[in-house]
C-alpha cells in the first residue's frame, strides 16, 4: 500500500518488525530515563482522529521511502545525513538513527506537520529517549499519555515505547489539537503538554525546533 506525500510515495516493508522488549512501570527506569514533561488531558475523540491512532498500533513495520524524482530523492538523503550527525550524541548507530530519522520523517508528514517542529518537540519532551517515563505518566519519544490506548478500547500502554506507535500518536495528536485550535500553533502546543495558553513549554519546543532546521549550512545540532 502507498501514499503520496509532498512528490513521495511512501510504502511499507512487507515483513512486520517484532516488539522490543520494554519496561511499563516508571519506577523500573533510572533518573535518567525519567521526563518531566506534562501530559495531554483526557478529552472526546473525532472518528478520524480514533481511527489515525488505531493503525499506529496495527502498523508495525517503519515506512520506506520511494520518490518520484531525483530531486526529492537527493533531498531527502541529504537532510537524512545531516540529520543523522546531529543525533549521534543521543543514538549511538547509524541504523537507529535512520530508522528513527526515517519514521519522525514519514508520520510528521502523514500528519501534515512539519518535521522540524516534531524534532523539536521530541528534544523537549524526551530529549529523544525511547523509554522515557514522566512524573505523570506519559510515555516515550512524544510523551503520550497512556488514557490514549484505552480509548482505542486496547489499553496497553506498553505499546507506547514502541517507536512508530510513539510517533504516530503523538503526531495524530497534536494535528488533532492544531485542528481544535484552528491553527493556532501556540495553543496547539500548551495543549500536548496540558498548559494551553501558557508560554513556557511553546517557547521552548519552537526554539528546540531551530537546532533542526536543515539548510545547506546547518550548524551542528544540540549537545
């Protein structure tokens, strides 16, 4: 099956990747795999939203790329590269950052959001740590509060330390907020974090998102 986004078609490896193994109790994770960051509140769903959110669990397998031109191809490789020396600080091998690269890539754009501002919001939320665990509860790279697997009637939330499921609920969600708030990217913000209306968090999720801008001469990423 594929999908078209922005001049790419995207489709999917046909085997399905297996769950890593991960750990659902906070108390299980070192200080230093803790958030701080605030939660999303509990609110009524839109079909499309419910549905969105239901495939993150269903599609396993991390999304590849093919390209309708050698411009969007050589494009893409290049932010690819330049994105992966960035994170060499927080993902040791070239593997997990192009995997992880590639799936930030793929589901910000089904979402209809900008990558950067995901980077961004990831560095914020988890500073791109997978099992990250906040004081209250949300969960992995985008913070996801675990009531948005019971919603879905499955409940896991384990589910949520697994990378693509991470990314496309946090990516639904927050398109699902800028819709709520007719665009409106300050509130959309406060409102993933729980603060709607108030600076802080915004602020520093669009000045993380600057150190993932990707121009010809990017400078080095965050430390």
């Amino acid at each position: 099956m594929t999908q078209p986004v922005a001049g790419v078609t995207i489709s999917r490896r046909k085997g399905i990747l297996s769950l890593l193994p991960f750990i659902s109790l906070p108390g299980l994770l070192s200080i230093h795999e803790q958030a701080l960051a605030g939660g999303q509140l509990e609110e009524p769903l839109v079909d499309s939203v419910r549905t969105a959110l239901s495939s993150a669990i269903s599609n396993k397998a991390p999304p590849v790329p093919e390209f309708s031109n050698t411009e969007s191809r050589l494009h893409y490789l290049r932010w690819l590269g330049e994105m992966s020396e960035r994170l060499k600080k927080k993902k040791a091998t070239l593997q997990e950052r192009q995997e992880f690269l590639q799936t930030v890539w793929y589901e910000s754009r089904r979402a209809g959001l900008d990558t950067t501002l995901v980077l961004g919001l990831i560095q914020v939320e988890s500073n791109f740590r997978r099992f990250a665990v906040s004081s209250v509860g949300a969960r992995g790279y985008m913070q996801v509060m675990p009531f948005w697997t019971r919603v879905l009637g499955d409940g896991d939330a384990g589910k949520l330390f697994h990378m693509q499921t991470n990314l496309r609920f946090g990516c639904v969600i927050l398109r699902h907020y800028l819709d709520r708030e007719r665009g409106d990217l300050f509130l959309a913000l406060g409102r993933y974090n729980g603060s709607r209306g108030r600076a802080p968090y915004p602020n520093a999720v669009l000045g993380a998102k600057r150190a993932w801008e990707f121009t010809a001469k990017s400078p080095s990423g965050p430390s």
